[in-house]
C-alpha cells in the first residue's frame, strides 16, 4: 500500500493501536463502488465513508491490505480537504486538518486492490476478491470472513461495526453483478460497461460484505419464507439444470428454521452463488456462497444449507461483537442445522454426526486447546478460530444444554435472545441472560464456565446404596449437566447438574441399580469415568455405544486405560454382529492404533482381523446397505490392512467390479492389490478432473500402502498438483500404523520442498498444516529427526514446538498405557 508522501510524517507521529480499533470511532454508513472485471487480477474502488467520532477527535484508524491509496479526502461543506494518511500493520492513520467538532465526517477514498488467481494458486488467495475458471470463462467472487473485507475497500474492519452499506458495482456489458442487496437500477454507461446499484443494506459487519460478477446463468428459485423472499441460483454458464435438488429442498430448510425461530428470514432477497473450487460455503446476507458441487447435486446440499441459512440470524442479525465470541455465530449455526435437518427427516445417520462429536473431542485433547470463549488479540489470529470447538464442540455444548433443560425451554432462550438483539452486536452474556431467564441463573452459570472451560469436562460417577436411601455421586472439573440413566420404574432417568461434588437421591422405589448409563441418550460433551458396573450393551442405544467407544479412546490416547484392558473392551464391544457396537470398537482401536510401531504392526494388524473377521468378509466388503455399515467396514479395511484374507478381498473386488461407482474403500481393497498401477491411474483422473473431482481422486492417493508415500511428496514438491490438494492423502496416511513411518521418511527426505510447495500454497498457514499433520508421531526417533529438519527450514518456532511437545506427549502416553506386543499376545 503506498502511503500520501506529504503527509506521511506527519501521520506517523502516533501509535498504531494494538488489537482493536479505538472506542469512540466507527462508520455509520458506506457508499461504495467498485469496477470490477473478472478478466483482470485488479480493481478500482471509491468509497465515501461516514463516520461518527468524538468530538475532539483528530485522528482515525481504518484497516487495509494491500490497497493502493491514490486520493484521500475529507468531505464537508460541498467542499473536499485533503488529509494526511500512513499505512502499516494493516491499517491506515489519518490525520484530520481539524478537530472533529461534533456528529460525524465523511471521508472518501479512491484505491486499487488486486484479484486473487484462485485456478493458480488454490487454496491460498480465497481472501478478499478472487476469481476462478470454468469453462473457458473467469468468474470474480468475494471473502470478506473472517479479516479480509480489508482487502477489499479501506473499513472498519472488526464485526462490532454495523454500519449501512449502499454499494455500487461498474462491470463489463455482458457480465452479471450480484451484491447483498437487490439490484435497484442500472445504467450504461458511455464506456459500454454497465453500472449495477444494489439496495442499502442495514447493519452489515464487513465481514459479510459480498460481491459476485461473471457470466452466469440465473436460475429463477421462486420464493421462500413468511416474508416471500425472492431466491435466485447463479451458476457456470450450461450448469443450470443441476440446480433443481437445491432448488427443491431450499423452500423446506427455511420454513424450519423459520418456525424454531418464530421469526421469518431476515432477508430482502437471496441469491445462492456457485463457486467453481471453495473451502465450503460462506453465509453473506443475499450473497450465499456455495462450493459449485453443493448446488449441483454432487454433495450434501441440506446440511450446509441449513448451516448458512442458521446464520441469517446467528452472526448476521446477531454479530458476535469479537471474534473471541465466534461461537455465537459457528456454534449456534451448527446446533441448529443439525436440529432443522432432523426435523426435515434428511437428519445425518448417528454414525455421521458423532464424527462432528469426535473431532470436537480430539481438538480439545490437543496441546494448547483453547476454551470456547478465547482471547483473540490480533487479526493474525482469527482465521485459526475457526476450528473444530468453534464448530463442533460449540454446537455439542448447546445441545447438552437443550437436553437438560428441555427443548421448549431451550428455544424459548433462543427466540427472546434474536428478537432482543437482532441488528446488533453482542457479547456471550447476551445469551446467558436469555438462558438465565428462560431456565434458572445457575444454568447460565454453568454454560458460561464449560465456554471458558479447556478441555473435555470429565465426570466421575458412582452409586452410594445403603439405609438412608440411593444417590447417584459425582464430581466434575468443571459444572456440567448430567443426565443418568438407569433400571428402574418409570423412565429411570436423572439430571442434575454436577459442581465438585454433587448427589442426586434417587427415588426409594429404584432401590440399588445394576448399571447406571452416564450420558443419557450421548448428548452430554463430557466424559465419563463410572465407578461401577458397566451398563450391558443390549441396554445401550447406538449412539450411547458410540459415546462408550469416545469414552475409552480417549482414556487410551491419554495413557489413563491400558491397552490390555483396551483390548477386551474391543473385543467386548466388537463381538456381536452390531454396527454401532463395532463403530465403537473401531474408535477404541484407532486410538491403539496411535501407538503402534513397525514391529508391532502385523500381530495388531492380525489380531484387529480376526476380531472385526465379520466385517472383512466377502459379503460385507461386496455390501454396506447403511451409513454405519459403511463406515464400519472402512475402518477395518484400514487398519486391518495387510491381514485381510486374500481370498475375500479377491473375490469382493470382482463382485465390486461388476458394478457402477467406485467407493473409497472400495479404492482401498484395489490399491492392496495393485497399488502402483492404479496410483497412476488415480494421478491421471485428478488430473483430467474439474476441480472438486480432482479433489476426490487426490484424496485417494491417501488409501495408498506406505512404499508409495514417496511419490505422493512427488506430485507436491514437483507442483503437478497445488500442494494443499495433495497433502490431505499424506496426512492420511500418516494417521495410518500400517503408512506412518514410511509416509514420514518420504516427507522428512525432502522436507525443505514440501514446506516450500505449501508455502506457495497457502502462506505461513501451509506451514502449520505440515506440522499439524506430523504431530501424530510418537516416537523419539521420529521426533529427533523432524526437530533437525524443522530448525532448517521453519521460521515459526511456536508451531514447530508445539508439534514436538505434542509428540513427547504421546511418548510418555504410550509408555504409561502398556506394552502392546505382550498385550496382543496374551489376546491372541
């Protein structure tokens, strides 16, 4: 950014402020218009920004990157005043001519900004404004989430700030122009190009400021909602017709919502915009963003919709005031489409939504997890918020709450919370009032310690029988609302909410229970150490064996439950034909699996086959007619590997051949038989494929044995591919026992290219995934080897030492978890 030569001294004499903008200082309204050409990897832009500040005032902060400043004015009186600016640190300091006297000013800016090439560099530009091909044509999309609306016009860039914004877009004749608001009139102009006005849009944060222009095609959605809203698809030129499931499913996800709400959707249109190559989708009022292959059928297009449509109100009409609030926004957004999308009958399997369950559980297990609610203090460090707890732990945490209170009440909080605060920004204890009120104080009191809480609360439970009566004895880390079951008349069920130490008396008709159930229903994110008999699997409920499974996995991954004990808990919940039981096994046997070396390999690798030998049969690798099935025989596929019998395989390969379609698992069985040939076959569809299908065969290239980890770095570091698309198949391999040691000698022999290939891709954060990924090392060899190769070549030390700290950890873990071979062999 170039800084106003003149008056860069002078601007220079004061202090950027550190993390937030000033109190006192922020917009009240934009008026924006941008040139923009998806052709060019750069734009024009000129903005009037009218800001309130004290009186008294003599200096302003605004946010942006690079962002060529050309002209910077202050507008008052029919006239214009030229002002003095700097830029650095992401800002921009502007000296005013004269104190502010009172009410407001107007400044204008007229810049340039550059386009992001995503089709070169994917995965690494989808900030700020971006553009993509797809059939022969550019295409320009926007990213304002989290800090990039910077990027795109000088603002107030922090989502407290919910100014009105009247934007204009000037675009080449043929091109279409979509913005948050409706169009609301357009000109030609004497250029040839056409200038597209968009309604003002209320109380928008910057971070959903969004823009979208190219030649596509508009499929008409008709309208949805109490207020009729007007829906529109915009898609690549020829995709139309593949909009029609969406178009279907769209008018049913919002009358759902709209219905737990009590409110309609607060939106004066909506548009929902295809993006060739996407990290998701992104949940802009008006301007919904949608990876292209959601709107086309090829992925689940409810969930997601439901996702960011929950958003209209949970981040968009109420803003988290700070990012350190984000689960405001991505919690509330998860917990909700997971609760429309159950009531459309389209809800994800158990087995599917216990993976949202289980990745919330291992992030909160990682070194240096941060709580719910977590200091963010620069804009460097927003985009790593938005992680696993944010998402899935905030949504686990709201739905433990819901099941305690009730579902009645829970909404109750829900509805007074966005009727009371819609258009505003708001802090956590917005919704602990709600919640307070709706239920009782020590419940918002209890939620507010889990959001601050680390970690997955842990809850000891045992039974106390005896003259004076039964009572259910607990104790927790943190205050958390437990729900028990148990035999007994009626129900058999408790909820009490449990602090140090807590006792509920259970009715002396119950007398003293067999087995206790300690997370009734597995709704409750804690878990669970139960001094007491084991309640009979028969008694479980599926997904309540899926809990059991989390429960003891996590005890192994901590070194707390023995791997000999570890292994009869397998076997116990593997041995009934029951997909929910062996899921949970599975889990058990995953976290075994982080601990297991080279040598010990095969004997795990037997003794896994043999129990899970109904799972790797003809018939079940031929036929996964369910969800959990199919998960199920994927997971012992993997980490039975090598010990599968020949004979099955062969002969479910050849049934499997007959027909249309190719799993992923299925992918798995073919590369055991002839990895090499069909790597190369896997290389050759990636590279035919559009974008999202590349992705897919990349992915594959994870089910690949550990001999062929070194060419998987091959295609990174020789950029046959963009590296971030590629190192998920390592990664994947390296969660492997079978891969791991041979995926991490491919990576640690060339690990200066692989760093660099991700560098190019992604920035500094390409580094981080590296490591990241590494972290399920647990060897000190290993460890030994990647403190050598990373004091070489990475320049973030913190993350380095994170990872070996993470892998010290788990070498200390292992050896307190006991000796596997000797383990196996007593099994065997």
């Amino acid at each position: 950014m170039a800084a106003n030569d003149a008056g860069g001294a002078a601007a220079g004499a004061g202090a950027p402020p550190a993390g937030r903008l000033p109190e006192g200082i922020g917009p009240l309204a934009y008026d924006l218009t941008l040139e923009l050409d998806p052709d060019h990897a750069s734009f024009t832009g000129r903005v009037e920004i009218t800001i309130a500040a004290t009186p008294g005032t003599t200096r302003l902060w605004l946010h942006a990157v690079d962002l060529q400043i050309a002209r910077m004015v202050l507008r008052a009186g029919g006239r214009d005043e030229p002002v003095a600016w700097t830029a650095r640190d992401q800002r921009v300091e502007v000296v005013l001519p004269d104190p502010v006297a009172a009410g407001s000013v107007v400044l204008a800016i007229e810049y340039a900004g550059k386009v992001s090439d995503l089709s070169r560099h994917a995965g690494k530009d989808e900030q700020g404004l971006f553009r993509e091909r797809t059939g022969g044509r550019w295409y320009l999309y926007s990213q304002a989430e989290s800090v990039f609306a910077r990027r795109i016009v000088p603002c107030f860039d922090e989502p407290r700030f919910k100014p009105t914004w009247r934007v204009t877009a000037v675009v080449p004749r043929d091109q279409v122009a979509i913005g948050n608001g409706a169009v609301s009139g357009e000109r030609v102009l004497d250029d040839g190009r056409r200038e597209v006005r968009f309604a003002d849009v209320k109380a928008l944060p910057s971070y959903l400021l969004a823009v979208a222009v190219g030649p596509f095609e508009r499929v008409d959605g008709g309208r949805v909602g109490r207020g009729r809203i007007p829906v529109g698809f915009a898609v690549a030129a020829g995709d139309g017709r593949q909009v029609g499931g969406a178009r279907r499913d769209l008018p049913r996800i919002v009358d759902a919502l709209e219905r737990y709400i009590g409110a309609p959707l607060p939106l004066g249109k909506l548009d929902l915009v295809a993006v060739p190559e996407f990290f998701g989708a992104m949940e802009n009022p008006g301007l919904i963003t949608f990876q292209a292959a959601m709107l086309n059928g090829r992925r689940d297009f409810v969930p997601v919709a439901a996702h960011e449509l929950a958003h209209q109100w949970f981040g968009d009409a109420v803003t988290p005031a700070w990012w350190d609030d984000l689960w405001l926004s991505e919690g509330f957004a998860s917990w909700l489409a997971e609760r429309v999308t159950a009531e459309l009958g389209v809800a994800r399997p158990p087995v599917v939504a216990h993976r949202d369950r289980l990745r919330a559980l291992e992030a909160d297990d990682e070194i240096g997890a941060q709580p719910l609610l977590r200091p963010i203090a620069r804009a460097d460090e927003v985009e790593s918020a938005f992680d696993a707890l944010e998402y899935d732990k905030g949504a686990a945490v709201l739905a433990m709450f819901e099941h305690f209170v009730g579902a009645e009440t829970f909404r109750t909080a829900v509805r007074n919370y966005v009727a009371a605060h819609a258009g505003t920004a708001v802090t956590t204890e917005a919704f602990l009032v709600a919640l307070g009120a709706a239920s009782r104080p020590e419940v918002a009191d209890a939620l507010a310690a889990n959001l601050r809480h680390a970690g997955t609360p842990v809850v000891e439970l045992a039974l106390r029988c005896g003259p004076n009566g039964v009572a259910i004895v607990a104790s927790s880390d943190v205050p958390v609302p437990v729900c028990v079951r148990f035999p007994g008349p009626g129900d058999g069920r408790a909820c009490f909410l449990v602090g140090t130490r807590s006792e509920q008396a259970l009715p002396a008709a119950v007398g003293c229970p067999a087995w206790l159930v300690g997370n009734d229903g597995g709704v409750g994110y804690y878990r669970t150490v139960w001094r007491g008999a084991q309640a009979p699997l028969a008694e479980l409920s599926p997904v309540e064996r899926l809990v059991r499974g989390d429960d003891a996995a996590m005890a192994v991954r901590r070194g707390e439950l023995p791997v000999a004990r570890a292994l009869a808990e397998i076997a116990a919940l593997a041995g009934p034909r029951d997909a929910h039981g062996a899921l949970a096994a599975l889990e058990i046997a995953r976290a075994v699996d982080g601990f297991v070396d080279d040598a010990v390999r095969p004997a795990w690798a037997r003794w896994l086959a043999v129990r899970f030998a109904a799972w790797l049969s003809q018939g079940a690798l031929a036929h996964a007619p369910s969800a959990v099935e199919y998960v199920v025989v994927a997971e012992a596929v993997e980490l039975a590997r090598g010990a599968i019998d020949p004979g099955a395989a062969a002969a479910a390969r050849a049934e499997l051949d007959r027909r249309p379609g190719i799993d992923r698992w299925r992918r798995r069985l073919e590369l055991a038989r002839d990895a090499g040939a069909l790597f190369d076959e896997l290389v050759r569809e990636a590279a035919a494929a559009r974008s999202e299908l590349r992705d897919v065969w990349l992915d594959d290239l994870g089910a690949s044995p550990g001999a062929l980890a070194a060419r998987i770095v091959g295609l990174m570091v020789e950029r046959r591919f963009p590296a971030d698309r590629v190192w998920p198949a390592l990664e994947e391999m390296l969660g492997r026992s079978e891969a791991r040691s041979a995926a991490w000698r491919a990576i640690r022999d060339r690990f200066g290219a692989v760093i660099a290939a991700m560098t190019q891709a992604m920035g500094s954060a390409g580094v981080d995934e590296v490591l990241g990924g590494l972290a399920v090392l647990c060897d000190a060899r290993a460890r030994g080897e990647l403190a050598a190769a990373g004091a070489q070549v990475v320049v973030d030390r913190r993350s380095l030492e994170r990872t070996l700290a993470t892998i010290d950890r788990c070498v200390v873990r292992r050896a307190a978890a006991g000796d596997l071979a000797a383990a196996l062999a007593a099994g065997l």
